[in-house]
C-alpha cells in the first residue's frame, strides 16, 4: 500500500466539472491543514452518515419538530462546509435560517437542499472510486455492525456521563434519526442536552426494542455503566 501522504495525490483532478463544483477538495484539504488521508476519511464519513439524503430532516419537519430539523440542518452545514461542499453548506445555511426565523420557507428550503445534498453524495462517490485499495473504498449504506458501533458509543458515553454525548448526538443525528426515528432520538436528544444522562440511556434502550443489546449485540447499561 501507499503511503498515506501518497495515496491520493490528483484526488481533485480525478472528478469532472459537475463533480468539482459539488465539492472543492482543494478547500477542503486546506482546512484539514494538507492532511489528505483524513479528509478522505471525512469523504467516507459524509457518504455514511448522509445515506438517506435529506429523510432524516424530512421526516422531521414533517412531524413538527423544529427543534431537530434544527440539529440537522446545522451538521449538515458544518460537515459540507469541512469537505469544502460549498453549495450545500449555503443551503443548509438558508434551510437552518428558514427553521430558526420560522420564515414559512421551510419545506421549500429543504426540497432545495435534496438535490445538492445528491450532487455531493455522487461526488465522493466518484472521488473514491479509483483511490488505491484499503485507502478509501466507496463507503456503503449505513449497515446493521455500523449502527451498533454508532449505538455503542453513544451507550458508553451517556452511561459515563460524558458530554461527548451531546456532541454525538448532534454530528450523527442523521444516522441516529434513522436508526432510532425521529421521536425517538428527539427524546435521547431532549433528555441529554439537560445532561440527564439516566434518562437520555432509558430512552435509547426503548428506541432499540426495549434492549440496547439488541442492536447488534451491545449490552445495555444503567447509569453507573454496569451491564444489566
């Protein structure tokens, strides 16, 4: 295998005009101070947690909960922005204002971030395509080892009373929203954001099947840490 300062030497040359105008890699590497191996893995990161596109967001504007729409949009515009996706962060920037200003554009400003929310996921797909083997693969749909990994943490984290937690939360609401539904991560989200990490633990257990274990075989916790 390449070094990893090598492994990806014309990886803003490899895409097309299309692709290059969803994201600029170059800005993207800059902000990671030339560090391409983790801006690849950045790369792969996006494409894994914004699988499902803008569902997440969709699904929870449609159930009125502003408040979540909120997270979303907000990671959505810190993680195009730090991939140098200059078009979706604009987007998401103008559907996250939308949200907190209550302007009534909303759902116009959301079917506008859909298809530039595409645009980037087709990008770093062909982005990765042709990187050498075992440095950045096309990254997958979220997959059921994937989302235990994701839960795990998360369980960790809350039965430490750690709050990293809220962190997590919001970086991977996207994932989260899907794993857990919306009312359900809005109630994780609500209970730990009070730094009510007990209640924040309850509330995954019953988002799971009453069972944080069985979500690929991670084993619940009450709020000391301790299996149960």
């Amino acid at each position: 295998m390449a070094p990893a300062d090598q492994s990806d030497p014309n990886l803003a040359l490899r895409a097309d005009d299309v692709t290059r105008a969803a994201v600029d890699t170059i800005d993207g590497i800059e902000r990671v101070m030339g560090d391409r191996e983790l801006y690849v893995r950045m790369l792969r990161r996006f494409r894994s947690d914004y699988a499902h596109g803008a569902a997440p967001a969709r699904a929870a504007l449609a159930h009125a909960d502003i408040d979540l729409a909120h997270r979303i949009a907000h990671t959505v515009k810190g993680a195009s922005g730090m991939i140098g996706a200059r078009p979706l962060h604009e987007q998401a920037s103008a559907l996250e204002r939308a949200l907190r200003t209550a302007s009534g554009d909303e759902q116009a400003e959301l079917d506008a971030l859909e298809p530039k929310l595409q645009e980037v996921l087709r990008a770093i797909d062909i982005l990765l395509s042709d990187s050498p083997p075992g440095s950045a693969p096309p990254a997958p749909v979220r997959s059921l080892p994937q989302d235990a990994e994701l839960l795990a943490e998360l369980v960790d984290l809350l039965a430490s009373g750690d709050g990293a937690a809220v962190d997590l939360l919001e970086e991977s609401a996207a994932s989260l929203t899907a794993i857990l539904g919306v009312h359900r991560l809005r109630e994780v989200a609500a209970a730990a954001n009070e730094f009510d990490f007990e209640g924040a633990l309850r509330a995954l257990r019953q988002g799971v099947g009453g069972d944080v274990g069985s979500a690929g075989g991670i084993e619940a916790a009450d709020g000391t840490g301790r299996p149960v």
